[in-house]
C-alpha cells in the first residue's frame, strides 16, 4: 500500500512544523514548504527522517504564482500526487491602519489568501480525479472577531474562512474534503513578537488555561503540538465530524470550522 503524501506549507513554522511531525509519525509522506525559513525545514525533514519516517524540505515563494507552480509541478512529477495539502503559512503585519502601505497590504494578502489559491488550484484537480483528498487551512481567531492594529492580518484570515467554506461546497461532491481551523493563542514565533502587555491581554480573554502556557510562564498559550491534535482529524480519514473536549466544531456544508481553545 502506497504511503499517503502531505504537502504542509509553513512547515519551518510553529503551528506547520508540528504539524508535519504529527502526519510524518502517522505514516505520511511528508513534503516540509519553507521560504525565508527553508533551513529550519531542512532541519526538521532530517530530524524525521532519522526516526525512520519519510519527510523531504520543499520551496517556493507563495506570494509569487510562477514560483508555487513550479514546486507543485516538481512535487506531481516526483510523488505524481498529493493527498493532503495543509497550508499553515502566514504573515502578520502589526500597526494603524491609516499607516499601512500598499507593499504592506499586499504581502500579507499574497502569501495568506493568493498563496492558497495558488497551491489548491495546482492540486485539486488531482484529488478530484482520484475522488479523494483532504485540503486543511489555517485560519485565526482574528479572521472571525478581527483584531485592532492587525486589519490586514485579520482580512486576510477572514478570507480564509470564506474560501473555505465555499471551496468545501465546490469540492466536496468530487470526494475531496476541504476544512478550516482558526486557533486562538499558539506559542509560535509569530506571537512571541507581541509586546507583554498584548500577550497579558490575551490572557485575560482566554478562559481555558493550557497546561504547556503554565509551563513556559504564559498562561494563555497553547503549544503547536497541542493544537495540530485537534487538526489531524481532518487530513485522516477517521469521522472528522466528532467533538473533542476543549474544541468547538461548526459545520459548514463539509467545510467545518475547528475552533481551537485560546
């Protein structure tokens, strides 16, 4: 039998790289994107690989559509499929509004919004002809609440949640299974640029405590390995339509929305 391929964009990330490690252990084949983060994907694939799991680093520029058709006709010429596609990659931009510039505005929307578009176009025609595939985004709490200072963030991520849900009623007659998790407070990078008085917020408004945010002294957070738990319902094949304690399910056609605790 065939090993199952996972593509994981963002994977020299927090959210990504866990993710990768969970899909790798599981028995994927797992193809690890990287950028501006390319060796820290490196990195992470020979770690895996010395486990004994099957794990390769992959690159394009995701705000650039040539480059992100490049690397998937590379990948369908190696692997000749691609059963799961997660896109974890994003980038925050943190500041008015008023302030933002046009180049600002844009990078944001390139690689969270037309950087999806770009890979799920090149590989969904795949997974329809072989009636089968899972497709998981990665949304924010901010793309369903909006949050100040970060409106280009908070759009691009609100898009997100649209794409998916719309994509998931396109798709899902043809046996492809396309869903969105939106987390709420993850100890990655991303958020260790926050200010302490932005994370003390966030504390306050996060009801449920993690055990790791108690551990690394930030009560609010979760770690990326508990969180890409609740995302590895939806690229198996297990009933990814059950609850989970601490995890909000809103179903959308099939284009559910996992809520992760903050």
């Amino acid at each position: 039998m065939k090993k199952k391929i996972a593509l994981i964009t963002g994977a020299s990330g927090g959210i990504g790289g866990a993710c990768a490690e969970t899909l790798a252990r599981a028995g994927y084949t797992v193809l690890l994107h990287g950028c501006h983060g390319l060796e820290h994907a490196k990195a992470l694939a020979d770690r895996l690989c010395a486990e004994g799991c099957d794990a390769h680093a992959v690159c394009c520029d995701l705000a650039d559509s040539e480059s992100a058709q490049a690397m998937c006709r590379d990948i369908l010429a190696l692997y000749h499929r691609v059963d799961a596609l997660v896109l974890c990659a994003g980038v925050s931009h943190t500041g008015l509004f008023c302030d933002m510039t046009d180049e600002q505005w844009r990078t944001v929307m390139d690689v969270n919004v037309s950087g999806m578009f770009y890979l799920i176009r090149a590989l969904a025609p795949g997974m329809i002809a072989r009636n089968e595939g899972a497709i998981v985004t990665v949304s924010s709490m901010w793309g369903r609440v909006g949050a100040s200072c970060e409106v280009a963030y908070s759009a691009s991520k609100a898009a997100v949640i649209g794409l998916t849900r719309a994509l998931a009623k396109e798709l899902g007659p043809s046996g492809v299974r396309v869903n969105c998790i939106a987390p709420g407070v993850i100890d990655t990078d991303m958020l260790s640029m926050a200010p302490p008085e932005a994370r003390a917020m966030l504390e306050n408004l996060t009801p449920l405590k993690s055990d790791c945010g108690k551990r690394c002294g930030h009560a609010c957070c979760q770690s990326p390995a508990e969180e890409e738990q609740g995302m590895l319902l939806f690229p198996g094949e297990a009933d990814y339509y059950r609850n989970r304690e601490g995890y909000r399910l809103v179903p959308c056609a099939q284009g559910t929305l996992l809520i992760c605790p903050g």
